[in-house]
C-alpha cells in the first residue's frame, strides 16, 4: 500500500456507501475546515477502468471531508490512495465510521491540557481545535474538579456545557448525578437547575423536608426528588407573586380612596378640626402618582 498523500479530483472519488449526515455536524466539518484547513486526508482506492479512461477511485473514509470540501468549492482534496478489494474497502469504511461515531470523550479534554502546558492561552487553544475559548475554559473547569462524567457529558452533547458547569458546583454526588438525569429525560432545564442548586445550598428540603427518620437522616436524592423540589419551590414562588398581586391591588384601591377623599374640602376641613391636617409622607406622595 503506498501512503503518500495525493491531490485528488473531488469528481473522480465514488462514494461507494453514502450515509446520511446530520446537519447540525456537517456545518461544523464545513466550519472547522473553513478556519483551519482539512487536517486529515480523506483514504480512497483504485478502481477498475477501462482502457483509455481517467483513473477513478472509490472512497474509503472520509464521506463527510468530501461533501464539506465539496460545499466549500474545493475541486481537489489530499487523500491516500490504497489498493485494497472492494470487499476491504466497504469493511474499512465501516470499521472507520464505528470508531468516528464513538469517539472518546476524554481525548479533546486530554489534548486542552497538553497545550495548556505548553503555555498556549484558551483562545490560542480554541484557535487549534475550533472550539470556543468559552468553551476550552469550561471544560478545564470541569476537568480541575475531577468531574469527568460530566465531562463526558458535555462532549456528547448530552447536557450544554453551562448546565454542567451548574451541576458540578452541587457537591453531593447523587445530587449530581439526580440533575444530569433531570436534564436528560428533559424534566429539568438550566433555570430550574439553578433553582434547584439553590434549594441544595440552602438545605430547604434536602436534610429537613424530605427526611426519612429524623434530622440527622437524609434518603437518597433521585432526580424524582429534585424535579419534585423544584416543583414545590415554583409553587411557592407563583403563591408569592399571587399575595404581592392581590396586596397590590388592595394598595391601589387604597390610594384611590385616599385620593378622593383628599378633594373633598369638607373632609379636609374635618382633619384640621381634629388635629389631622397632614398626612405621612408616602400617604401623600402615592396620591399624587394616581391620575
């Protein structure tokens, strides 16, 4: 097999086992060769052709390289050329999707600190592996604090990696792992995460409500009892929000009254008959506020 990289024309590669992209990682291929160039070449191999004809070439790996190439306007791409069977072909192609589909999580956070300590900044690290420097801090945040399965969760795209962030500041584990559940089955999401961190910091249900034989006991927290903490806290909040509104509209009326009061003269001189001719200065002020 030779190794050396070639410049191929786009047009002469067949793609012998088309898969179907999805385009959410298809724009990200585009973009991150867009910014920093094809980083590796695509593997193509010989095939037969008649006598007289151009050579052509049937892809190995590399499907989503062509299309973004293809997209960007590229005519030729580098590839390796090999000499394999047809049959060789279709199973290397499939073995390289497999490896492509499961990629370890831990292998982007691995590289960060290798450049790190090398005395690269997030954003000249972002630069080299067309992520975020939002996201390269991130990630070292996570990874300073050993959470690696939210880590992995992240780079899955299986939570944001603010809502990570969020979790990994909860210190109990099997709080932790209860919030990252909550996210994923969709029944939580970043705010009420939030909300229900600070129910945990604050200890307003967790080791007192939800105590299953005294203070010092306190049961396990499954994401069933967070969302059911989070509940009960929106609950709470909304019967807040409803008080301040009905005192609000007691208040208004309140002012209201005050005010047509005040315009009576025979009401005024009342008041100066009893020593009453001055009202406290809010009274006074939010009468003045009604039109």
């Amino acid at each position: 097999m030779k190794s050396e990289v070639q410049s191929i024309s786009i047009d002469r590669i067949r793609i012998l086992n088309p898969r179907h992209r999805d385009k959410a990682k298809f724009e990200r291929v585009v973009q991150s060769i867009k910014n920093l160039g094809l980083k590796k070449p695509v593997k193509i191999s010989r095939r037969n052709v008649k006598d007289g004809e151009e050579p052509g070439y049937d892809l190995v790996c590399g499907q989503g390289r062509i299309e973004a190439c293809r997209a960007l306007g590229f005519t030729h791409i580098p590839a390796i050329v090999v000499d394999v069977s047809k049959e060789d072909r279709l199973l290397m192609s499939l073995v390289e999707n497999m490896a492509r589909r499961y990629p370890a999580p831990m292998d982007l956070i691995m590289e960060i600190e290798r450049l790190k300590t090398q005395g690269y900044s997030n954003l000249a690290i972002s630069k080299k592996l067309d992520i975020s420097d939002t996201q390269v801090g991130g990630l070292l945040v996570l990874r300073s604090a050993g959470e690696e399965r939210l880590i992995d969760a992240a780079i899955k795209g299986k939570v944001p990696l603010g809502v990570a962030i969020d979790i990994a500041k909860t210190d109990n584990r099997e709080a932790q792992q209860g919030l990252l559940k909550a996210y994923e089955t969709r029944q939580l999401n970043q705010t009420s995460i939030r909300v229900v961190k600070k129910l945990l910091d604050q200890r307003h249900f967790f080791g007192k409500a939800l105590t299953a034989g005294g203070r010092g006991t306190r049961r396990r927290q499954t994401a069933e009892d967070l969302v059911y903490a989070y509940q009960k806290e929106s609950q709470r909040q909304k019967l807040m929000v409803k008080k301040a509104k009905f005192c609000e509209a007691k208040l208004v009326f309140v002012q209201a009254a005050f005010k047509q009061l005040l315009s009576n003269e025979d009401f005024i001189n009342l008041l100066r008959a009893e020593g009453l001719a001055t009202a406290p200065k809010f009274i006074a002020e939010s009468t003045k506020r009604i039109k």
